[in-house]
C-alpha cells in the first residue's frame, strides 16, 4: 500500500462504435444533391453515481469518516448525508461507523472518534480516500503510515475540528467535511465499488416487515417504512434518530456475513480489537422495497470492489439513494 506523508503520531492516520475501414469508404454525394439535416445526437443518459445509483451526481472526492456509535455520542450528526454506511464491531462487543461521504457533503459530522484495524482493509476499494478520525493505538500507527489513504485526522488539521457544547468528551469532537476535504485536494474521487441499481426491485425475496443483527454488544432493528421508502434503524430497542431531525434510515441495508476475529491490538482495558474480513466470499441479506434477498458476497481484493449476486448468479440492485453496509458475524469473536 502506498505511503502517506506529514504523518503525525496522532495519525496526524477502495463500448466505442465500430467504424468504417480504409476500404469501406463511402460514395460521394453529387453536387447537386441536397443533403438532409443531420439529426440530432442522441442525449446522453445521465450517469448513475456509483455509490448511490442517483443520476446526474458528479464523481467529486471521497471522504471517510469514523463516528461513534452508542448511545453516548448520539444523536450523530451529519450521516443522513452520507452515500455508504458501514457498521463494524469494535471492542467489548459494541459497534462503530465509518461513514463514506462523495455526492454530498454536510456543514457538520460526529461525533469523530478513532480508527481501527479494519477500516485499513475496506477503505482500498475507494482508491485513496481521505479519511477523518480522532486518534489511533500507538502500535497501529506504522500500519495506518502504508495505508492508502489522506491522513486528516484532528492531529492532521486541527483547524477542520471543533468541540461542541452540550456534549461531554470524547463524544463532543465534531468535523467539518469541506475542511477535511481542502486538505486532502487529490483524495480519489468516487469510482465503482461493486454496487448496482435500479428503480425496480428483483423477482423473488421474503416479504419482511423488519430485521434484526447481533453483536456481542448490540442489536439492530431495520423496520421497513412504506410512506418514507426505506428502512428505518432503531439500536438496542431504541429509535436510531439523527441530529438534524428524524430517524436515521436508509433505502438499502446490506448484511453482510463475514468473518470476525481477534487482531493483534486490544485497548487499555484489555480488550481485543477485531479484526473483520472483507476480502474473500460470503452470504448476506439484502434489504429494500420491505422484502430480504438472500445474496452472495465476493470481493477478490482489498482495491477491488465488493459484488453482491443472487441465487440465479445475477447482480442484486441495490434501491437508490443512501446504502449501509452492516458487517456481522454469525459467529463473532468474544469481546
């Protein structure tokens, strides 16, 4: 992986046309002739973004950020904005967020909390991103150096971070995504990651009304919303909802089954940090439209894009708009 420069020790830390040939050129038309009007080009369907499936979105740089997620650093602010969500274990069981920001960029997001082993290993698929975080373990800094990624952490550009009142430390560090983004000017921008979309939903699925994935710590609840046309997240028994207003939620959930074990850190109380696997083959669930679909999973490498599939082979469509991307195990590793 390539190196990132001005690493601090704070981490201060994925059809042309045919043509004619030379000897297929075509007959002159006499002088007298008059020629018809050419007609006119055909419009050149808007482009669909590529993590979002939204048409028109242009491919601006792409930033990751680490938020929090328990209840001590909630309502999380700025994720409604988001293109992809991803939800990874962390020590002790519980979860954290690594939200992906590229079509859309809030004034505010956190609150920003630090980096983990795992996120090394998604993040290639997105080129070199920039990647926004609150600090990383001592012994993980020679890894995040290799990484492919723009360091902007709050050592990085202290300017881009702010204490928010009302919140108490370390759950009130909150970022601004233009901030981050100004310092890290050649960050990939969005490119295709594996995700297809479409308006309509596939044949087949299982009508559901809701969805429940464990943790060792923590449990989500995806309630499909009819009037709203996502699926609306609620967190260990309680409604999920953003600062901004309303209940965090999106058009497409995928669970994704994998592999989860412990890595070589641990935090101060001695707990081991997991190490989720996002390379390789799996099953899954996806969810939208208030049905589930069963899929495979298949990501060949760490810069190559993640590829969901049916039972028949074909690609899954994702709903479009906002995608979290729930990485669980079956069998997690114990806290």
């Amino acid at each position: 992986m390539r190196a990132v420069t001005g690493f601090t020790l704070a981490l201060g830390v994925v059809l042309a046309g045919a043509g004619c040939s030379s000897d297929d050129e075509p007959a002159k038309q006499p002088l007298a002739a008059t020629s018809s009007p050419s007609p006119s080009p055909s419009p050149t369907p808007p482009s669909e973004h590529p993590f979002t499936g939204r048409e028109g979105s242009a491919l601006k740089p792409v930033l990751a950020v680490k938020i929090e997620n328990t209840p001590a650093g909630k309502p999380q602010m700025g994720l409604r904005s988001a293109d992809i969500v991803y939800v990874e274990q962390v020590e002790g069981g519980l979860t954290r967020l690594m939200a992906i920001f590229s079509s859309k960029l809030p004034a505010q997001v956190g609150p920003v909390r630090s980096a983990r082993i795992s996120d090394l290993h998604i993040l290639p698929m997105f080129g070199k991103p920039a990647l926004g975080y609150s600090g990383v373990q001592t012994r993980m800094i020679p890894f995040v150096q290799q990484a492919s990624l723009y360091d902007v952490s709050d050592s990085a550009v202290p300017s881009a971070y702010s204490r928010v009142s009302g919140r108490v430390a370390p759950y009130n560090l909150f970022a601004s995504p233009k901030k981050l983004l100004a310092k890290a000017s050649k960050a990939s921008k969005a490119q295709d990651v594996g995700f297809t979309f479409s308006d309509e939903a596939p044949e087949g699925g299982t009508a559901k009304k809701s969805f429940s994935v464990k943790y060792p710590a923590a449990r989500f609840t995806f309630t499909w919303s009819a009037s709203q046309k996502r699926w609306l997240i609620a967190q260990d028994g309680a409604k999920d909802m953003a600062a901004e207003g309303g209940q965090q939620g999106a058009p497409t959930i995928v669970v994704q089954w994998v592999k989860t074990d412990r890595s070589q850190f641990h935090d101060f109380h001695g707990s081991y940090t997991p190490l989720v696997h996002t390379v390789g083959k799996g099953k899954g669930v996806v969810l939208r439209d208030g049905k589930a679909y069963d899929v495979s999973w298949s990501r060949s490498s760490e810069e190559g894009g993640t590829t969901y599939t049916t039972a028949d082979g074909e690609p899954m469509p994702f709903s479009r708009g906002q995608v979290w991307v729930v990485l669980a195990s079956k069998k997690p590793v114990s806290p």
